[in-house]
C-alpha cells in the first residue's frame, strides 16, 4: 500500500492558490456602477477648480499654485479647523491635492498633500474596477466589496492621520 494519491487526484499547488471571485448579486453590481461614478465625479470636480488662482480668483505667478481653500471654489466655507485653532484639520490641502493632479501637477500635488495624491490616484485606479464589477458581475483584484471599503479606509485612515501630525509638528515648531 502506497501513501500517494494516484496521479489524477492531485491538485497543482497553482489551484489552491487561486480564489475564484464569487459572483456579485445585482445589488453588488449596481453599488459598483454607483461607486464608479461618484469617484469619477469627484475627479471631474478636481478637474474643473483651479488650484492657480488666488482667492480674489486673479492668476497667481507661474509656477505658483494654492496649498489649501481651492474647495472654496464651490461655495464652500473656510476649513473652520484651521480658522479656529490656527492648525490645518487632518484633509486640509486635499481637494488642492487632487486638482493639481488632475491639472497634471504630480510634484504640486504631492507637495501640497501626499496622501491626496495616492488617494486620487487610487480613486483613478478604482473606476475601471468597479465598472468591471458592475459589467462582469466579478471584482478583479478583491473579493468583496466589504473587503475593498475596508482596506481603503483602513489604508488612508493612518496615513492622513500621520501626515496630519507630522504637518501639525512642524506647525508648531515653527518649520513650516
């Protein structure tokens, strides 16, 4: 008696590996079409502020660009945050962040506010999976939308959260 399974009853070590995507339900489905579509309105938005006027809306200097207030574009408010204690808040420079990069700064972008620069990267690299979802009923990359909402904000939570600090820091110490 052999202790080996006879040649057509072993699995290849490459199949246990791959996990089949379960199907979406429709409800899965039109979440995605609707995900989609509010992530490519927010960069159809950072598209149309300008981060290169000033807030008198005159042009400011070439090679000059806003750090934060480009929302105020929309009618928007002050970050009442930075009006009341003088800090920025932890999205402070975010929506600049992701006009520049729309406008096709990546440098400006990644200055102003680095974790809005990987968030609007993210928000581009998220449409066509999400339409992919919606139209194939199966997401490409994660296997859950659960999965997908939690990894994003458990991924860009701590980031702000540091960034914030290390904005706040130097803030305070005078350095910027």
């Amino acid at each position: 008696m052999t202790d080996r399974l006879p040649q057509s009853d072993v699995v290849p070590p490459a199949v246990w590996a791959r996990r089949i995507a379960p199907r979406l339900h429709w409800p899965e489905r039109f979440a995605c079409l609707i995900g989609a579509g509010l992530l490519a309105s927010v960069l159809a938005v950072a598209t149309i502020l300008n981060p290169y006027l000033n807030d008198a809306g005159e042009a400011l200097p070439p090679g000059e660009h806003r750090t934060m207030g480009t929302h105020q574009q929309m009618g928007l408010p002050s970050c009442h945050f930075l009006v009341m204690s003088g800090l920025p808040c932890p999205s402070c420079g975010m929506t600049t962040s992701f006009a520049l990069l729309m406008h096709g700064d990546p440098i400006g972008s990644w200055r102003v506010n680095g974790v809005g620069t990987f968030m609007a990267l993210y928000c581009l690299l998220s449409i066509p999976l999400a339409l992919f979802g919606a139209i194939a009923g199966r997401l490409p990359v994660v296997h859950s939308l659960e999965w997908w909402a939690l990894a994003s904000i458990g991924g860009f939570l701590p980031l702000l959260l540091v960034r914030w600090l290390w904005v706040v820091s130097q803030s305070l110490l005078g350095a910027g």
